[in-house]
C-alpha cells in the first residue's frame, strides 16, 4: 500500500477520533487518537497544531462539520527515526572533531619523533667521530709505549 493509499483510507472522521477546534481559526477538527500530543497542520489555516489528549478533547459543536486531518501512524514513526538520525548525525561530527584532534596531535608527535631522531643521529655522528679521534690517541700511544718498535698509524682522513 503506497502513503497516499494509507492517507486517502484515514482521511475519514472515524467515531473515536479526537475532536477539537483549531486554536487558530476555530476549525472544528478530527484527528485519529493515535495522534494525541503530536504537532498537526490545520487543513484550513495551516497553522501548526498540538493534537489535545483523548481526553481533553472539545465536545462536538452539533451541525458543525468536522475536517478530518489524514494521520499516518508511520508519521510518527518516521519522527522518531529522523530524531534518531539528527542525533547519530551529531554524534558522527562530534567523533569526526576528536579524529580530526587526534590526527593533529600524531602529526604533531611524528614531527617531534622526526625532529628527535635528527637531534639523536647528530649525537650518534658526533660520538662515533670521538671514538674514532680517541681510538687513533690510544693507538700513537701504544705505539710510543713500545718504544717505537712500530710505526705510528697513518693518520685517517
Ligand atoms: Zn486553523
């Protein structure tokens, strides 16, 4: 059954509708009591309308035609999911916000890791260049030592 199906099918006054006048313009109106508490749109002045509770509902005024508004209990329905949905909507930019947080921070610690290993391999150059200046001390003085029975390694360049 399509929507306009359901809607054309409930747009008939049924004898437990909820019955009562338009705020607005005074429209004597009837309403399925499954739309107690939800917002209507008045057929005749369009103005928004909340549906009075089944039992505060006005008296029938005698001779007093009643417009029925079409209600589609899947309209509430549809509320409820859309209400659902704006709220995951919200929750989805909130979680984008702290991914979008998250990757500015790693991107922040990878160039402090990146500017860190710099800082380290600099040391590391530098030690491996006093080792290899002390090593070449001990070697001249192992060589003077033995009384210059042996040559002095080259110096390396
Ligand atoms: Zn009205």
């Amino acid at each position: 059954m399509t929507r306009k199906e359901k809607q054309a099918d409930t747009a008939a006054v049924q004898s437990d509708d909820i019955v009562f006048a338009c705020p607005h313009c005074g429209e004597s109106l009837a309403v399925d009591r499954r739309a107690a508490g939800m917002e209507v749109t008045c057929p005749k002045c369009g103005g928004n309308i909340t549906v009075p509770a089944a039992d505060a509902q006005d008296a029938p005024v005698a001779g007093r035609t009643l417009k029925s508004i079409a209600f589609d209990p899947r309209d509430e329905r549809i509320r409820e999911l859309a209400s659902a949905l704006d709220a995951a909507r919200s929750k989805i930019a909130e979680l984008t916000e702290s991914i979008e947080e998250t990757n500015r921070r790693r991107v922040h610690l990878e160039e402090l890791r990146v500017s860190h290993n710099r800082i380290l391999e600099n040391i590391r150059r530098e030690t491996d260049a006093i080792r290899e200046s002390l090593e070449r001390i001990a070697d001249i003085l192992k060589a003077t030592e033995s009384g210059g029975e042996e040559h002095p390694p080259a110096a390396r360049s």
